[in-house]
C-alpha cells in the first residue's frame, strides 16, 4: 500500500529470488555431477557459472515483466506462488531457446530439468516463508502504521476488509471520519472520530500514519473543507476516488507534468504486451495457414463445386477502437442469402444455408480464412468476438459497458466460446465473459483458452 512498505519488500523479495535462482542453477549442475554418468562426458564447471549473470538477468526481467513483483495486488499466497511459477517456467523456456540457438555449446538436459524443478521448489518455500515472517512481524506490531478513513465511498468497507486479510501489510485502522459523525451500516463496529469540520483535531489526536480521503459521490462538496484541513499534516494523504460504479474493467493512475490522470476501463495490455501478443499471434496464424493450406484449398473447392458464388465471403466487422474491417469467412449461404432486407443472425434450420455451408458452420471449419485476419492485424487468435456495426449500434443501448469488448482486438475464438456462449444464446452472458477476459487478460488465460478450443473441438450445438 505504502511507497516504502513496496520498496522495502519488492528489494527483499527480488534479492532473494535471485539468490535462490543462482543457488539453484550451482546446486543443480552439483546434483549432475554426482549422478549416475551413463558414459556421459563432464559438464564443465566454468561454463556453467558463466550463464549465472544471465540467469539472474533474465530471470529478473520475466519476473518482473509478468508482474511477480506487483505488491499493489491483494492476492492471496496460493495465487502468488502459482504466478512464481508461471513465471519461472517462462524464464526457463526463454533460457533453454537462448541456450540452445545462441550458444555454441550444449548444456546437459538432466541440469536443466534439476533447475526447473529444484528452482520451482527454493522459490515457492523461501517466498512462504518471507510472507509468514512478515505476517508475524506485523501481527505483533512491528512497523504498524494506523489509518484515518475519511468519507463513506462504496470503497471503504472493501479496503478495511482486505487489510484485515492482509496483516503483513500492518495496515490498522484507527477510525473512521463521516459526514454526520455518526456510525456507517456497513462498517458497524468501526470507531467513528467525527465530522468532516473536525478533521484536523482527529488527526492531531489519534496522530495516524496515513489518512485516506474516500468520499462518497454525494460527499464530494466536502472534498475542498477536508484537504483544506489536511494541507500542513505529517500524516500521508491519499485521496481515493468514487468511481468504483463507473469501473468495469478497471483503472489506472498516470502522472503527466505534475499532474495526476485516473484512466477508467482502460486495456489492460501494455506497449510490450501488445507487441508480444501480435508476434504471437502472426507467428501461429502463419503456422497454421501453411499447415492447413491443403486443407483450406479443398475447402474452396468444395464450396465451388456445391453452389455458386465466390469460395470466399467477407464481411464488415468491428473490431479493436471501434474500427471495422472486412472479416474473410468460407461462404456458407447463397450468395443472395441477405437481399434487400435488414441483417439477421442466421437462425436454426436457416434455409439460406447450403448443404455443405451447413457443415462448414457446424464444424467451425467456414472461420478458418479468418487466420488471415489475424496474420495482417485486423483480429487476434483469442479476443471477443467481432460483430457487425449494425448489431452493434442495437447492443450498445441494451447491453451495459457491451462497448468495452472493443478494448481489444477481436478473436478467432474467446473465452465466452469456449464456454458455449455462441450462436444464437445470451448476449448477457457472452459480454459478461467477454469483459472477464479483458480484466484477467494473461498469455497463461491466452493458451488455455487456445487449448480449450482445440480439446473441445470446433463442433457446437449452438453454430448454425
């Protein structure tokens, strides 16, 4: 919560990863020496201790880039070291890529497989026991910091819960400051110390570490009266804002010359994330088009060969920014199927379909041309998927934050299809998953989702 409290500890827990990482690479070539050698020649020592300043770089930086080192997150102590570990497992298939195309010599498989697993272990006992040993340190009262709670925002009752689960945050609150000086519903058996108007004396009496400004909406006309009385107090002040009602997929605080910008709902991906999803996404895309090449030519045929028309169809879509962009798909209806009349969704039994577009949608196999639109940047692999701007102008108004699902680029497949919601079913449902995968967005949810479409296979009752 505090600058010092994540200086202090992000220094301690990045000291002692990369001790524990050095520790482990040293113990695992000592553990391959004193193997059973099968005739296998000597690894040598030297080679092996030049790679530790690498390891500790590069292990550094994956932690760091899949934000192991990210204190501002509540996360529990099962999640945390889950997360260790997704990051470990990284740096150790980057380091094996490295090794083996960068490097003129060969490091022995079985030190490789000692340091994953022997690294994986030293990392997850020594960052429980630094969490225990904080925990313990701050339940008994070391470096305590007590807090001032002023105002009654919606925010309030879930900031004394989580530092109520959080004690090796030592964060204690002392009381609370409310419009009325009365007691609030939901925090009952907080101690209320008084009014807006009596700031200042709460805060010279009770003499907190930090004082937290957390008005209500309602409460905002106060906000100048409380600073006001704030502005020569030793106490640290941090003024958190009402806008949890306004927040779907959350936000950010920027600091431009001086001053402070609150981001609302923006996309979770940074620059480098978005560059390694795209390098992701054109290397894979261009994998599968040259695998499925025959595939894909067959299927043109086919679609030639049983009604006429272009094996191909395109269709405006929208995608990342609001932007449209023509999405290719295998043709699977007549080629007057829409006419004159208003865009519908294709409905069960549609008699617009042909008879191999019907297996072409049941399949899934009519979307493939779409790995096209991922190669040149128009879609990903994984992302909401893309709808027509005609449907989308009617989702806006019935659909609560629907617009938020264009934060990122539009997917192949996502997580509300792998879920079942496709077709003709709850759009409620499909948004709900859609902002889902944009608030927890990660290359571990990426894969699973991949894995998911590839394990459950491409045929749905509801694709029609």
């Amino acid at each position: 919560m505090t600058t010092r409290y994540r200086t202090v500890v992000s220094v301690l827990f990045r000291t002692t990863d990369a001790l524990v990482v050095g520790a482990a690479w040293l113990a695992s070539f000592w553990a391959r020496v004193h193997s059973p050698r099968l005739g296998m020649k000597e690894p040598a020592f030297e080679t092996y201790v030049a790679l530790a300043p690498l390891i500790l770089i590069l292990w550094a930086v994956v932690f760091s880039f899949l934000g192991v080192y990210h204190l501002g997150r509540m996360r529990d102590l099962k999640t945390e070291v889950l997360l260790l570990w997704r990051a470990h497992a990284w740096a150790l298939l980057l380091f094996i890529f490295l090794a083996y195309f960068f490097d003129d010599h060969r490091y022995s498989r079985l030190v490789l497989l000692y340091f994953g697993l022997l690294g994986a272990v030293a990392l997850a006992a020594f960052r429980i026991s630094l969490r225990t040993l904080l925990r313990s340190l701050r339940r008994r009262g070391y470096d305590v910091r007590r807090i001032v709670i002023v105002g009654s925002a919606a925010t309030v009752p879930t900031l004394v819960q989580r530092f109520a689960l959080f004690p090796e945050l030592g964060m204690v609150v002392a009381g609370l400051v409310t419009g009325h000086g009365g007691a609030v519903p939901w925090l009952p058996d907080a101690p209320v110390l008084g009014r807006f108007s009596e700031v200042r004396r709460v805060v010279e009496s009770v003499r907190p570490n930090d004082v937290l400004v957390a008005l209500a909406s309602h409460e905002m006309t106060e906000l100048n009266v409380v600073l006001e009385q704030l502005r020569d107090s030793t106490a640290s002040v941090r003024l958190i804002p009402d806008v949890s009602s306004h927040v779907a997929l959350g936000c950010r605080v920027e600091h431009f010359e001086g001053l402070a910008i609150i981001r609302l709902n923006d996309s979770p991906l940074d620059t480098w994330q978005c560059f390694a999803k795209r390098c992701i996404d054109a290397t894979l895309s261009a994998i599968a088009l040259l695998v499925l090449l025959p595939l894909l030519v067959l299927i043109a045929v086919l679609v030639k060969l049983t009604s006429p028309g272009p094996a191909l169809y395109s269709q405006e879509r929208m995608g990342l920014d609001g932007k449209t962009f023509q999405m290719l798909k295998f043709r699977s209806m007549r080629v007057d199927a829409e006419g004159p009349v208003a865009a519908g969704w294709t409905r069960k039994s549609d008699p617009r379909r042909t008879r191999f577009g019907t297996l072409l949608r049941k399949t899934s196999l009519d979307e493939l041309p779409q790995l096209w639109n991922v190669l040149v940047g128009h879609m990903s692999l994984v992302g909401p998927r893309p709808e027509r701007p005609v449907f989308v102008q009617q989702f806006r108004q019935q659909i609560p934050d629907y617009m938020l699902r264009h934060k990122v680029k539009a997917g192949i497949t996502g997580w509300a299809q792998v879920n079942g919601w496709r077709g003709d079913t709850s759009l409620t449902e499909r948004t709900a998953c859609d902002l889902y995968y944009i608030r927890n967005w990660s290359f571990d949810l990426d894969l699973k989702i991949l894995w998911m479409t590839l394990w459950k296979g491409f045929a749905n009752k509801n694709a029609y």
